[in-house]
C-alpha cells in the first residue's frame, strides 16, 4: 500500500498549510493519508512504527530532520521511503500564501509518490582494504608519514632507491628550514620510525586499485620482487636545479659561478680568515616561491654573519617570514634591485653588470664569487613514478592533486595520497602538515567501513558503444576499460553520477535516477502544477543534494521566502544533470531551471560545480541556435552561508 | 604519397576545368563515393576514426544541431534512446530562427562531429561496419568539385596544320590483340595515330595507366577487349574484367568531362574474328579526337 503522512511540526505548520485540503487532494495518489502532530517525538515514531509494515511503500511530509526515517529502517527497505521537507521547502518559504503553499505541498507529495516507485534498492559495495602502507620516498615527509601511521598502529614500508642516513635527510631538507630545527626533527623521526620496514628499490609496475595495489620493485640488490599495498603515500623530494640564466652568467664555465648550495656548504666550513665578496642573483625569470625566497635569506644571512660582504641582486623575494628578512638585513647583507645581465671572469674576479630597467641604472660588482639561486624542482625520478603510476604532472614537473582545495593530499588516483615537497616546494611546517594530512586520509580509507550502501551507476553493455566519455569524466577512478568493455570498480565510486551525465547514449544509468524516471517526474510536476495553478509559471531547481540542499533548507530556517512556483528537485551531484533533464524541464513548460552546485572548489564529487557549469552553458548554446532564450537556464552555486541565494536566484522576471 | 593521393594528383594535373557537378558512381565501381553522416546519433565515439585506414575522419569539436533538428526519427526509433530524447526535446523546443552549428566546450566528453575527408576516402565501408549507431552511409557519388578545387584553365595551343592525333591503345592479349593481329593479316587500313599496348585482360587497366597517359598529352585512350560475356578471365561473370571495365570507363568518362577533358576515351570490344570492326573502332575514335582537337594538357605541358 502506498501511505502518507503528514506531520504539523507541532500544529505550528496547520497555518501555513491547508493540511485537510491537501489531504482531500490525495486521496487518489495515496491509499492512505495520515496527519500527525510530531513526528518526529517518540510517540510519533512509535506511531509510524504501528503503522507500517514491509509491504507499503511511504512518503513522509514533514521537515529536513533525518530522525524520522529510523523507526522505518527496520521495517522497510530504502528504497520504499521517500521524504518531501514540506516545512523547510514550502511553509516557511511561504508563510504569507496559505493557498499557493498548499498546492505546491500538493504538487511535491504526488511527486514523491511517483519517485519512490522508481527507486531501487541501494548496492552493498564490499571494500577489501590491504592493511598495508607503502611510502615511496622517505625524506622528512616520508617519515612523517611512517611515524604517524605506525602511532596509529599500521604497517608501513618505506621505500627509497637508496640507504639513507641522518645527514642524508637533514642534507636533503636544507631548503625548508634551518640546520638544527632539521636535525632535531630528524632524530626524532627517526627514532619513531625505527620500526618501519625500509628497502632500497624502485618502483617499475604498478596494477591495482585502491585498497589492493600490486607494486612490481626492482631492489638495489639487483631483486625483483612485488609487494601488495592498499594505499600507497608519494613523499619524494625535490633537488635544486640552477636557473635558466646559468649558462649565460658562466656556471659550469668558471669556478666562481656557484650554486646556492654551494655556497651554504662553503659558509659552513669557512675559517674566520678566508672572507669573500660574494653576490647572490636571482633570476627573474623563475617564479620564487616562499619557501625558495627563505631559503635564500637564511643562506645569506649565515654568510654575511661569517664576516663576507653579502650582495643579493634581485626583483623581489618572498618569504613567509618576515624575521628571517630583518635577520638578514640585520646581519649586513645589503639588497640591491635588479637583473644580472652579464658575467665576465677576470683575474681580479668575476665582474658582473646589474641593470636595474625600473631606474634605468647599471653598476658593475667585481665580486670572488658568484651565486645563483636555484630552483626547486623535483626529483629526477618522479616524473617516471608519476608515468608508471598514471599520475599527472603540471608544468614544472610536480605531482599535482585531484582537486587542490577538497583534498589537498589526493593525486588523480584514489588510494594514493601526496605529502611534501612532492606537490611543490614546501616550508618544513607546511611539509610535515601535509604529509600528517596524508597519513589521516590513508587511516581513514583503513578504517572506513568495509561496506558502503548506495546508488551506484550501473552499465548496460549492450547499449554502450565504448565511447568512453564516461571514463574521462569520472573523478575517482571509478570507471576503467577492461578488455574493451566499461567497467565499474565500486570500490572506487563515490556514488556521484557524474558518468551519467556525460554518457551520450545513457547506456549508463544511475540507480533511481533513470532519465525514464526523471522524465515521469517532471511530467507529472508539470501537470499537477497546471492542475493546482492554471497558468501561474513555475521553475524548477536541480538542486545538488550537499551545499545547494542545504543552503535551500537554510532559506527555510531563516523564512528567506521565494515564489511558490518553485519546485526543488533533489540530484545527488550537480554534475548528474545533463541537457536532457534541463531541455525536459522547459519542455514541459517550465520557465526557468537553475541548476544549484556546490561553490567552486567545494563539489563533493570533486568536478561537479564544474561539470554543471559546462553542461548548463552548452544546453544554453544550444537553446540559442534553436531561437530559445538562453536565460531560461541558469547554473549557480549555493552554499548553507548564503541562505538568501535561493531568494536570489528564483525572483520571477519580469 | 599513396596511390589514392598519386591518383588525385594525377587528376588534378590533367584538369582544365573547375568541375561544377559530383559525379554519379556507377554501380560496379568500388573505391569511390561520398560517407554521408547524419550527427544526431553519433555517440562521438570514435570507433569510425579508429576504423578508417587512410585518415579520412577527424573529430571535429562541434554539434551539429542542423542535423539534429531535421532529423527524423525512424519507426523503431534511434538505437540510443538518449539521443532520440535529445532530438525530440529540441525538435519541440524549436522556435524561428536559423539554427547553427555549435562548439562544445573544452571538458565535455560525449559530444562531437564527425569531419569527413573527400580526398583521403577510399570508399571501403569499414567505418560504416565500425559505426554502432548507423551515423554513416555510402552514397554513390563522387564529390570531384571538393577534390579537385579550383582550375586555372591552361595557356592555348596553337593547333599546327599537320597536328595527328595521338592515341594510346590498351589491347587485351586474349581476344582483341587477335583481332588487331588478324586487321593486319587482312591488309586493313587503320589510322596509324595509335600505339598499342598489351595487358592481360581489360579489367587489368588502372586509372592510374588512364590517368598517366592523359597527364603526358595523350590526345585519347581507347580500351578494346573481349565481347561482353566472352571475357577469358571471368567469361560471363558479372565480375569478368571486361564487363567491371565498362562501369568503371563510363565512370572515368563522366569526371574527365567534369574537369574539362570530355571525349577522350573509350572502351570498346572486338572478337579474335573480328579485325574489320578493330579497325573501325580505331578509325571511329580516332576521327573523334581529330574533331576534338589536341589535348588540352599539351599546353600545360608546353609551359612546363
Ligand atoms: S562518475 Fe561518480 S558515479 Fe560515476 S563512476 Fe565515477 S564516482 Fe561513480
Ligand atoms: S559514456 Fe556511455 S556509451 Fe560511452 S563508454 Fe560510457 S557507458 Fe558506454
Ligand atoms: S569509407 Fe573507408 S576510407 Fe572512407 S571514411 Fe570510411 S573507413 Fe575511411
Ligand atoms: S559516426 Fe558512429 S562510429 Fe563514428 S563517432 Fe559517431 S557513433 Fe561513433
């Protein structure tokens, strides 16, 4: 049987809404109607408890709270309840419009009659997770990671093409922070980490998802062998290249042109006699960045202190602490604009021609020793990591991350997680966060629940004409092509839909959201609208079911009203919509549709607010060869901070 | 270069005209025609491209929303019911106007045209067979206007009082080249324009031999085989060289008189028996071009 019921709030909600008329109106949708006064209390649980039974299927009027639907879940399935907000969503969005609220509640109930006889039941999705952690890589961040994981109780490998030492590591981090903050750093690391599993190799295969990844190494020992993994962290480092001015300014030429490096080595066994001039160029070329531009200053300082004269020629140096600037100035290193433009070595020294363009100036330095600054760039072998393992590069050869702001620590591939310098060049406090951040993100993918339940996309290979759309778009991995057929790694979904939007024969379809059931609902919305409002016009929101949702029902909680014409219809991400369900809603006459998303940056489903906004400009495009009004059509973010946006975006025009 | 690009080289080497019409593919001729596309079904998928040898296909980032707007969807309805709903939708959602072409954005896989190359297709099917969503079909016609681009017409030639024709002949070596020997035998007076040369069989001539003789100021080409049905390599099957032949002549005709060489050859047949109508075919065709003038490649050449 298919029953109603409907909740008062507590006979607040029986002002705003006509509940004897919209239960007349029902009558023929449902077998049953019933209006409580609390749901939501203990004998109005109990009272949906009495009520019923595993034969029905229910739709509930009431509010957001998602206590109501307990009492059910023993007794009936998922996919035989459906929920209508009609407080949040109707009256108290509009509270002065007793009769227009009514026939919108009217509208949403038949709709959600109709939704919950297309819903399928949800599927049990089994991680098998490997316990096991490989750390590729064992500078700072490596052993951050380690130690972290190995608190928490899980097993690690680190791997490192060589053996490494304390030296080693302090050596290799000298760009991120000052020689005793390292060394002490790395006692304790080490020490922490001594019951970490080391081995020199490489990796040189990989195949795999996440939670069972199988890494094909080849040792220094000359040994081949293959370990079995569920996440793998990447924690390489990065070396210190010399700059794209090198060879003009003689590196390599004359043994007065030197590294930064270099010349921190030098500082450090320098005897109180031997003392230099010494001029530090920067090239204006290579983008400093903040953690470089310390790096420099702390270099300069440590000389100038050892009694050289310390000239640095730059255009701009960052830093993120301004100490180490005044330290610097402090300590008598004296800054001068511009660019070197020319080195000559001679017996006197190496004579080199700063311009300074800004004051039209040039001045010559005749200097014992010339320093380059170097870039930070990373290590020779992560672009071969990156190939074997199918991660993607930016520019300057960094790993870079499936979406920088959700999840700083995840690569485009699930299961395998970046920490440090690997990303970019990295201060040591942002270094050791990160690779933290890593090491919770791997002990959350251990820990989380082995079964997951959901509506996932489900392929009909008969249709699909392995176009592969789907593969390119989805943004977890979660779909790959195995012997020429699309496959689905449920492990990897996140259950966003994105696929399906994409897909242009649909021979992917999400579970309950089939484009057959889309289309009954914005059918019948549509009628019962003319039913209940005769011509009045109406919109439909394809609301994302994170931050739209919310920001809607926050419009509910603070009264921000809208016109009542105004139907919300719930998409797990607003990357699902695609053309179709926008060209259907105006078929079927509504006047505008606004797809809501997460604000940019803040898609749950990673590419979503993104995808949404494509889809939407090219359903506009679209439109507009047809002779539509493009405007019809809208995609926007809302987030729960901005509860007026709903307000905003629906004003009817005109 | 390959030897559908050597071909069309050749062709456009011995153009004096800018054809105007395509050219009707007569039946038996293969290797030639027009890969008709209708956008509205096609997945983008790219199994066409994948599937076409010599690069005819390219994906081109657009929707072509004409074709999706006269459309008309089959009793049965499109194999993909999504793109079926996406032409109805639109189709209904349609107001005045002219529609256009539009581009789909960068990051949205699933959308696309199918580009299609005239001058690189071979007319070998296969991405009609690759193709799951029948977005594809073979027309027989040949777009000439599109291969052969525009023809400055060649410099005129001042026709000499003692100008004779000069006729290339393929003979096949069965039936006709008896029937050439035989109108010697019987003292026969032909024209002496003509150069035989002996192949196998008719259906053994290449365009390519066609097209190379006109390309080097042949003023015609005559073709003479067995008697219809009589072919010694396929006697009376309808894939007998002679007969395969005549299609693919009557095709060559029709393009040489796209581009300006009209008249110039002929297919023709003469029995072992038969060295009096040999000797007329040859007396025939050659009165022909003697009417037609010398070929106009000749002062293209003469430029050259
Ligand atoms: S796009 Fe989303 S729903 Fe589809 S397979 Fe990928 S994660 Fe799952
Ligand atoms: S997008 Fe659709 S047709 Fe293309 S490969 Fe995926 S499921 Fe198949
Ligand atoms: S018919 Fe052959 S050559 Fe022409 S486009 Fe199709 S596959 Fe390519
Ligand atoms: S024409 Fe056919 S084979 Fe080619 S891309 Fe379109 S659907 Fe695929």
């Amino acid at each position: 049987m298919k029953k109603l019921f409907l909740c008062t709030c507590n006979k607040t909600l029986d002002k705003k809404l006509d509940f004897l008329r919209i239960e007349k109106e029902l009558k023929g949708v449902f077998d049953s109607v019933q209006i409580h006064d609390a749901l939501c209390l203990k004998e109005g649980l109990a009272f949906l408890e009495s009520e019923v039974s595993n034969e029905d299927s229910v739709v509930i009027g009431a509010c957001t709270s998602q206590i109501i639907g307990m009492p059910m879940s023993e007794k009936l399935k998922t996919e035989s309840v459906s929920f209508v907000p009609l407080r949040e969503h109707v009256a108290w969005v509009h509270s002065n419009d007793l009769k227009g609220a009514s026939n919108k509640a009217v509208v949403l109930l038949c709709d959600a009659a109709i939704r919950v006889d297309h819903m399928d039941s949800p599927t049990v999705v089994e991680n098998h997770m490997e316990k096991e952690v490989l750390i590729v890589g064992g500078g700072m961040c490596g052993l951050k990671v380690a130690a972290d994981l190995l608190h928490l109780g899980i097993d690690v490998t680190i791997l490192e093409p060589c053996p490494w030492d304390d030296t080693a590591y302090v050596e290799a981090g000298q760009f991120m922070a000052d020689k005793n903050t390292l060394t002490k750093m790395v006692k304790e690391l080490v020490s922490a980490t001594a019951s970490a599993t080391t081995i020199c190799c490489t990796i040189t295969g990989l195949e795999g998802r996440a939670g069972k990844y199988g890494v094909s190494l080849a040792c220094l020992d000359g040994k081949v062998s293959t370990i079995d993994c569920g996440s793998i962290v990447i924690a390489t480092n990065v070396e210190q290249k010399p700059p794209p001015m090198a060879k003009k300014l003689l590196y390599g030429k004359s043994d007065r042109t030197i590294l930064l490096g270099n010349l921190a080595t030098l500082v450090e066994k320098q005897g109180p006699k031997d003392v230099r001039t010494v001029l530090v160029a920067v090239d204006p070329t290579h983008h400093l960045s903040a953690v470089e531009g310390g790096y420099l200053l702390r270099v300069v300082t440590e000389a100038a202190k050892k009694g050289n004269t310390v000239i640095v020629a730059h255009s701009n140096i960052r830093t993120d602490d301004e100490n180490i600037y005044r330290a610097a100035r402090e300590s008598g290193v004296i800054f001068v604009r511009g660019t070197l433009e020319k080195a000559k070595d001679t017996k006197d020294g190496m004579v080199c021609r700063l311009e300074n363009t800004l004051e039209s100036q040039i001045r010559e330095f005749v200097v014992d020793l010339l320093v380059l600054q170097t870039m930070t760039r990373p290590r020779g072998d992560t672009a071969e990591l990156a190939r074997i393992a199918g991660l993607s590069l930016d520019e300057d050869g960094f790993i870079t991350t499936r979406y920088s702001k959700n999840k700083p620590v995840q690569t485009s591939k699930r299961g395998i997680y970046i920490a440090g310098n690997g990303k970019m060049p990295m201060s040591i406090d942002d270094a050791i966060a990160s690779a933290g951040n890593a090491a919770l993100e791997v002990f959350k993918d251990i820990r989380t629940t082995t079964r997951r339940k959901g509506w996932i996309p489900i392929i009909d290979e008969e249709q699909c004409d392995v176009c592969e759309a789907c593969i390119e778009a989805c943004p977890n991995d979660a779909l790959r092509l195995v012997d020429g057929k699309v496959t689905h790694i449920s492990q990897h979904c996140e259950f966003c839909g994105i696929c399906v939007s994409v897909c242009p024969t649909r021979a992917i379809e999400f579970q309950s959201h089939s484009k057959e059931s889309w289309f009954a609902r914005l059918e019948a919305l549509a009628e019962n609208h003319k039913k209940m409002e005769g011509e009045k016009p109406f919109t439909f929101v394809y609301a994302c079911s994170e931050c739209a949702n919310a920001s809607i029902d926050l419009a509910g909680f603070t009264g921000k009203g809208y016109p009542t014409g105004t139907y919300v219809i719930q998409f797990p991400c607003a990357g699902m919509v695609s053309p179709i369900e926008i060209l259907k809603g105006l078929a079927v006459g509504a006047e505008r549709i606004v797809v809501a998303h997460c604000p940019p940056g803040g898609c749950h489903h990673q590419t979503g607010d993104h995808m949404a906004e494509l889809v939407v400009k090219f359903t506009q495009d679209m439109l507009r060869s047809i002779g539509q009004d493009p405007e019809r059509v809208k995609a926007t973010y809302m987030i729960a901070a901005l509860p007026n946006k709903m307000q905003e975006e629906v004003a009817h025009r005109g | 270069m390959d030897k559908r690009d050597q071909l069309i080289q050749k062709l456009r080497n011995i153009a004096v005209k800018t054809p105007e019409n395509d050219v009707e593919v007569p039946e038996k001729v293969e290797g030639f025609g027009t890969i008709e596309y209708g956008a509205q079904t096609c997945s983008a998928c790219k199994k066409c491209i994948l599937a076409c040898e010599p690069a005819a296909l390219d994906m081109d980032p657009t929707m072509n929303l004409p074709d999706y707007l006269k459309a008309t969807i089959p009793h049965d309805g499109f194999r993909s019911k999504n793109r079926e709903s996406l032409v109805t939708l639109l189709q209904g959602l349609r107001e005045e106007g002219n529609v256009v072409a539009i581009s789909v954005p960068d990051g949205l896989p699933g959308y696309g045209s199918i580009a299609w190359a005239a001058d690189r297709c071979i007319a070998c099917d296969k991405c009609i067979e690759a193709c799951l969503e029948d977005c594809l079909t073979l027309e027989k016609t040949y777009k000439l206007p599109e291969i052969i681009g525009e023809v400055k017409p060649p410099p005129s030639i001042t026709v000499s009082k003692d100008w004779e024709p000069f006729i290339l002949c393929f003979v096949c070596w069965e039936c006709s080249h008896a029937a050439a020997d035989l109108a010697g035998l019987m003292h026969l007076h032909y024209p002496t324009n003509i150069r035989t040369i002996r192949i196998p069989c008719l259906g053994a001539v290449e365009p390519m031999h066609i097209m190379t003789a006109l390309e080097n100021g042949v003023d015609g080409v005559l073709l003479t085989g067995c008697l219809l049905s009589e072919c010694h390599y396929g006697g009376d099957s309808p894939k007998a060289g002679n007969f395969m032949q005549y299609d693919f002549v009557k095709f060559w005709m029709d393009v040489l008189e796209e581009i300006g060489m009209g008249g110039r050859i002929h297919i023709d047949s003469a029995s072992a028996a038969m060295g009096i109508k040999f000797a007329d075919i040859v007396k025939e065709f050659t009165e022909k071009i003697q009417n037609l003038g010398p070929s106009p490649i000749r002062g293209k050449l003469e430029v050259r």
